[in-house]
C-alpha cells in the first residue's frame, strides 16, 4: 500500500510542525507533545484518489481497509 503523511512546517510561524495520520497534529515545542487539531479525516470509500498520479493503477496504490 502506497501511503504518505505528510510533515510541513508553518509558512507564518517556522517554530509550528504539523503532522498528518488520519487525523491532523500540531507541535510547537520541537515535538515533545503532541496537540490533535482535526476530526478523523479517514475517507469513507476505498477508492484511490486521483491525487496518487501515475501511482494510480499501480498495486501498491490500491486501499485496503486496516483491521
């Protein structure tokens, strides 16, 4: 399975990090605890995204449901 999460410093405040699982996360003291800023965001079909790109039909691509 294809995944990613995505790791981005603030644009306005470079001492802010964020963090994305399936639910958006916010540090801003270097990562010694953790602030969750969003609802589950977990997609409710399967289907792959037209954002994987040419990753799209490969097999890694394909969503599976975790346990």
């Amino acid at each position: 399975m294809l995944r990613t999460e995505p790791i981005v410093f603030s644009p306005i405040n470079p001492h802010i990090l964020y963090f994305a699982t399936n639910t958006l996360w916010k540090t801003m003291n270097a990562g010694q605890s953790w602030q969750q800023i969003s609802p589950d965001l977990t997609r409710p079909t399967f289907e792959v995204p037209a954002s994987v790109g040419k990753y799209r039909n490969e097999e890694t691509a394909k969503a599976t449901p975790r346990a």
